[in-house]
C-alpha cells in the first residue's frame, strides 16, 4: 500500500522538529552549564581540551598544582577537565556542603578503577548501592562490637612488641614491615573471625605482601585519565600485573566468606526452642552480616594499609619529637600507675586522651588519603556560586589540613592544636583523614582502638628512636 505524500512529509516534519528540538535543548543546558562553569574562577584553558593538558602534565605533582592554584585564584577553583566542570575546594564550609549532600553521593568516573581491587564496595558503590552497603554494614562497626575487640588488639600488639626485642639495641627497621602483618592480624581475627599468625620471619602472607604494591599502582592508576577506562587500562601491562597481586587476596576472601557463610547455616539449623542455643548476628560477627566479598577484600587490603601506615608514621614522628614522646609516656603511666605491663581494657583507651591527639596530628600531617572527589547528581548552591549537575568537586585534603588560618605554622608537629580548647573554634571540616559527613569511613572508631591499643604497648615497653629526618616521613 503506498502511503500518502502528505503523511510521509509529516513524519519527516515530526522528526526533524524533534531532532532539532533535542538539539536545541542540549545546546542550551551545555550553554548554561559553561555559563555557571566560568563564573568561578580559574585559569584560562583551551578550546574543547579546557586544562586538560596542565592536569595531565602535573598528574605527578597534582597537590601542588593544587596549590598554586588555590594561592592565585582563592579558596573556590575552577578547571575544565575537557567539557567537564571540575571544582576545588579549600574552605572548610564549603566542604562542608559538598560531603554533606545527598546531592554529591556519586563519586568521578576515576574511582571506577579502584574496582580491579575492592570490586563493587562501599568506595567505589553509587549512592543507592551504597545505603544498602552502609545499612548492612553499620552494625559490626557500633561500639559495643568494637570494644569487644580490645583484648586481641592487646594480644597481637604484645605479639609486635615481642618481635622487636631483637631490634631493640638501636638497629633501624621500617615499622611498616612490623606493623602492617599486626594490623592485618586484628582484622582477621576481628572483624573477619578467622585466626591468623603472620607475625614474625618464618610466617608471610600474600596480603601484607601485595596490598604495599597494589597501592602503588591504584594511586598510578587513579593520576593517569587514559587508564580511567577498562578498555584502555586492559591495554597496559600494569592491568595484569594488578590481576595477578589481587587474585591470591580475592581466593583467600572467597575462602573466608564460604566457611564462615557454612558456619552460619550450620549454628541456624542447630537454633532449637532453648534460649541459650540462638545464635545472634552481632555474635556471629561481620562477615555472616554482609555476605559480601567485595566489602571483605575492601576491609582486608584499605583496612591493613591505613592503619600500618599511620602507625609506622607516627612512631617516626615520636622519634623525632622526643618531648611529645615523653608526655605520652607519662600519660601512660598516670594510666597504668605500677603496673606498666598490665594488659590494655576499653576504659583504659577512653583516657589516652594526649595520645589521641598525637594520632591526628600524624594524620593532619600525612593524611593516608591525600584528596578526595564527588559528583553532582544535580544543581549545587553554596558560597554564592551555582554548580550544575555533573560537576566535580576536589577535596585536596592534604592541603586542607595545612592551611595556616586553622592551624599556624602548618608543618609543626604539634598535637597540643587537638586539645579540647584548641578544637573548640576550629570547623570539624577542617579535619577529615576519615573524610567527613555522611560518607564518613565506617571504621573510623576501630582504627582509632586499633592504634591506641598498638601505641600504649609499644610505647610502654620501648623508646622510639629515629635516624633519618621529617622529609623522609612519606616514604613509608
């Protein structure tokens, strides 16, 4: 049947009024999303590339260009990553806002290749799947949980301290050595369930030998745009290589999570009308919780490294500073009285009051995650600026917790400036190693038990002595 001239012109009219109608409209929001983009201030960039080229060229020293550019252009900096609208943030309230929002929930499309490590985890999720990640996981992290905790944290920290006995005459070591294996261990028998014995030189194991390495590239990885996506990324030898050091991690998740998830049916199908046989989530511990491997290998690898890290760097800095060494010593002995060898109990972590100050002063100096990024899912208003959707917002949080209006003389240790008087005036924005708002780390509390607990044994038992200087600190 041949269709009639007059309809056929119209359903070309119809298609072509609504091809130029999609155009006109995505002409118009691109329009007034560059229009908002360039009214905050930045520096000059290219057509269509924008600053692509300088991001790419500082990739190595981004934090410093970071700097520069907060020194030249304020607080509020704007840099066009090619079309895409990507924001600097230094000032404590908007930062504020930004962590704050349930509007920047979503994270840049780089921390995508943070999943050839931690799979789909509470870092890397969406907002949606990561509510349902963060419910699941709330409950293995709340006080009670943690403060049960404490005994084994003392045994595995006696264990570290035994093991440097034979370092004690002055040899230097790296503490990360010591400390990541202990750290690991506290995980494992912790918040996984599962016995592990690592520490010492006959004992290894495959995480606390590759989490150092798959670091290094993730960190590699996360600077570099054109690894940004899997295509691209699977075109590098770094891709195999990341493979092969996650893949014995992944296997002993796998085998982690099938006992325990046996275990758990196992002690539910023996639940008989007897109350003392009913086994509780809380009793059954973390893993029977979530059921997740990705939010096991997360716990596992960002878990192990942060807290090794920390305490490596901040027993190097108690090296250096031999005074703010002895105030902690002697806090600890108001603690303990005459029994300096007594094991550590929760009551005891609550009045380590000056050692917790210490603890964030190594992590204002050397936060373990040096900046941080969030995506707009829709219009942001604050600092009389208006930020359409799709925007990035970076949070260089090393450069944060050096801004001398909050803390003078910024490259001092001095943890007298996290004294609750000094705290008082001061933004809690303006301190986020664990990130702030409601993605705050879910185990900010256990790595503060986890250290003080490592610290108070060592501490009681060891002068820490230290060889090199403060600028080698980051190469822990």
């Amino acid at each position: 049947m041949e269709v009639p001239q007059s309809w056929a012109v119209w359903c070309v009219s119809a298609v072509v009024i609504s091809l130029v109608s999609i155009a006109v409209r995505w002409c118009f929001h691109r329009s007034r999303y560059f229009q908002l983009g360039e009214r905050v201030p930045g520096p000059a960039g290219v057509p269509l590339l924008g600053n692509t080229w300088q991001l790419i060229a500082r990739r190595e020293d981004i934090l410093k260009y970071f700097k520069e550019l907060h020194e030249c252009y304020g607080a509020v900096v704007r840099l066009w990553f090619g079309p895409v609208l990507c924001v600097g943030l230094m000032d404590p309230k908007d930062i504020a806002v930004i962590l704050s929002s349930s509007k920047t929930l979503n994270k840049p499309i780089f921390y995508k290749t943070l999943k050839n490590s931690f799979g789909d985890s509470l870092l890397t999720s969406e907002s949606e799947d990561w509510k349902r990640y963060r419910t699941i996981l709330d409950p293995a992290f709340r006080n009670p949980i943690i403060d049960s905790y404490v005994s084994t944290f003392h045994e595995k920290s006696q264990r570290l301290a035994d093991l440097l006995e034979e370092h004690s005459a002055g040899e230097p070591i790296n503490m990360a050595d010591f400390s990541r294996p202990c750290a690991l261990e506290m995980l494992s028998e912790t918040s996984l369930g599962v016995p592990m014995n690592i520490q010492g030189k006959n004992h290894t194991h495959c995480a606390v030998e590759n989490i150092p390495k798959i670091s290094e590239i993730n960190s590699f990885v996360f600077i570099t745009p054109w690894l940004w996506f899997s295509w691209t990324l699977k075109c590098y030898l770094i891709y195999y290589r990341m493979v092969a050091l996650v893949t014995p991690i992944r296997s002993f998740v796998t085998r982690i999570v099938k006992d325990k998830l046996d275990s758990y049916i196992h002690l539910k199908n023996k639940v008989t009308d007897n109350q003392k046989d009913i086994v509780t989530p809380e009793q059954l511990g973390f893993l029977e919780q979530m059921e997740l491997k990705d939010q096991t290998m997360l716990v596992i690898t960002a878990g192990t490294d942060t807290t090794a890290y920390t305490v490596a760097t901040t027993l190097m800095l108690l090296g250096l500073h031999q005074d703010v060494q002895r105030k902690v010593l002697q806090e600890q002995e108001i603690i303990f009285g005459g029994d300096m060898s007594r094991s550590v109990t929760a009551k005891d972590l609550k009045r380590m009051v000056y050692l917790e100050q210490v603890i964030n002063e190594t992590m204002r100096l050397y936060p373990v995650i040096p900046l941080v990024a969030r995506r707009a899912n829709e219009y942001v208003r604050f600092n009389s600026y208006t930020f359409p959707a799709g925007t990035i917002f970076v949070i260089p949080i090393y450069l944060v917790h050096r801004e001398s209006d909050f803390f003078p003389n910024p490259d001092a240790f001095n943890p007298d400036r996290f004294s609750s008087e000094n705290s008082a005036s001061r933004p809690a924005s303006s301190f986020i190693p664990f990130t702030y708002g409601r993605k705050t780390c879910i185990g900010k509390r256990y790595a503060y038990i986890a250290m003080k607990t490592m610290f108070s044994v060592l501490l009681r038992r060891y002068e820490v002595l230290e060889s090199g200087t403060e600028d080698e600190v980051n190469s822990v």
